[in-house]
C-alpha cells in the first residue's frame, strides 16, 4: 500500500488586496485578492496563483480571513503546503493584512519583494481587465514609489571594511544554484534577457563580520539599489533604504549613467553580495534585486 501523498515544500505568498481598474454594474471599481507564489530560482512549474474578488461593500479583514482560509484549502487541493510567510506590498493595507493572516497563522511579511506579484498584475491589466466592459484605462499597479525619508546609517556591527562595483552576465546568473551561498535570495530571471547582458551590482568585504552582515540584510527585504547623488543607497522593506556607501563626486555622475543603462539593459536586475574578501569563491549573502521602476 503506498503512503499519502506529500506536499510540494512550502514556498512564500505574495498578495495583493485592492482595488481594480474595472467598474462594476453598480458603479464601484471592483476589488480582489490576487495570490501568487514566489518561484523558486529554477523550476519549471506554475507557480500557485488565486484570485478571488471581494464586493466592495465587504472590504475588511473577516472577508479577508475567510479568503486566505479558502486559498490555503485550494493550494492544499493541488498539493502544495501552506507558504511560509506572506508578502504584502501595499503599505496602505498592511494592517487589514496582517490581522487577517494573523487570525489563521500566518506570518506576514511587508515587502516590496514581490516581483513575481506585479509582473502578473501587469500581465492581467492587459489581458483581463482590458478586456472588461467596465475598465478604465491608466497606471495598473505603479511599482511602489522609493521612500522619501532620507537613507539611514548602518549600525556599525553591519559595517563592511569596504565595498566594489560588479557586473555579471545573465548567462553567469543562471549558474547561480550551484554557487556556495550562505544566505540565499535568489528570485528567477525574467524573460528574456540576452545571456551577455550585464547585471550591475556591488560586492561588500568583511573580513570578520561577512556572515553577521549577510544575515541581517536578509531580515530587511532588499527591493532595489539606486544612486542618489553621491550616495549608494539599498532600498528595502516597505519604506526604507541604508546608506551603503559614497562615491567621489568627479565619478558619481559618470556612475550613475552607467548603473542606469546596465540596469536597464538587464530588465531591472541587479545584485548584492556580501562576501569575506575579493578572493573568496564563496558568498555569505547573495541577492538577486529588481528595479521594478526600471521595467
């Protein structure tokens, strides 16, 4: 007699939980709740996706609950465990969110890690709600704005001893699931990307504390990394970035004009990683990032 069946290991949710650029029968835009799970680096499955839509009039987190509790039936159905934490890239409902999850325990997670999310909201504003008697043309789901408040300082025990420009090829980047990585966020390659394009990113050296640092920037959610002046900044979370490093004024201009069009070349993609020295082959963190404003 054979055993039952085991579940897909879990993998991380992305939600979104919002409005829609459709108007419905009785003149107010449709909600929904769009689920999708994060892709593994390399897989050649779907990932799970779910949608349910909310009636404007039951916008709250008892509707809410009672929908996860649905998709977490659904994804059972299909095989798959419950996810592991759950992303949420709306600041504005972080809390219904939250408390919603919290009642059936899941763990949430505010972030705007969610690529795999707003690449498939992109993909549905042209190929669903286009299509909708009641749509409404304009800006889907613009990409999370940078935050205003000026980038924080390091705390100094997650200081690097210093710090490099880098660039791989795309074609290096699909090797990157056999690399030895102590921290791993890697996120699948977007398609399709020339296997010579250049992916920017940078590189921080510490000799003593490379492990320690490559464990906290993975509690952070590292979204993005851009060039704000002078400054090197790593946008993370919802709302926050940390000043990384400074560059001498006579290169930054020439720096940021090539980031930009590396990064725009690679479809947003960039990288961080943290490692003991130049020399070392093996990275304690390494993250794949994607500037969404870029796409």
């Amino acid at each position: 007699m054979s055993g039952p069946a085991t579940a897909v290991p879990s993998a991380d949710w992305e939600l979104d939980y919002y409005s829609r650029p459709v108007l419905e029968a009785d003149g107010k835009k449709r909600w929904e709740l769009l689920i999708c799970s994060t892709p593994p680096f390399e897989s050649t499955s779907s990932p799970f996706r779910w949608v349910k839509v909310c009636p404007a009039t039951s916008v709250n987190s008892i509707w809410l609950q009672e929908a996860l509790a649905e998709a977490l039936a659904a994804a059972a159905a299909e095989g798959l465990a419950a996810p592991r934490r759950l992303r949420c890239w709306r600041a504005s409902m972080r809390t219904m969110v939250q408390r919603a999850a919290a009642a059936i325990g899941l763990e949430t997670v505010p972030s705007r890690r969610c690529y795999a999310l707003i690449e498939w909201l992109q993909e549905r504003e042209q190929q669903v709600y286009a299509k909708e008697e009641g749509f409404m043309a304009g800006p889907l789901a613009p990409t999370p704005l940078p935050p205003q408040a000026p980038a924080m300082l390091l705390p100094e025990t997650v200081r690097g001893d210093s710090w490099s420009w880098a660039s791989l090829t795309v074609a290096d980047l699909r090797e990157a699931g056999g690399w030895d990585v102590g921290f791993d966020g890697l996120v699948p390659l977007p398609a399709p990307l020339s296997d010579t394009a250049g992916v920017p990113g940078i590189r921080v050296f510490s000799a003593r504390r490379a492990l320690a640092i490559a464990g906290w920037v993975a509690g952070l959610e590292p979204v993005r990394l851009r060039l704000d002046g002078g400054a090197l900044v790593l946008e993370a979370g919802l709302e926050n970035s940390w000043l990384l490093g400074r560059l001498d004024p006579a290169e930054a201009d020439a720096a940021q004009q090539a980031f930009v069009a590396s990064r725009d070349e690679a479809g947003g993609l960039q990288f961080l990683a943290i490692q003991s020295d130049e020399r070392s082959e093996r990275f304690e963190g390494f993250w794949l990032l994607r500037d969404l404003l870029a796409s």
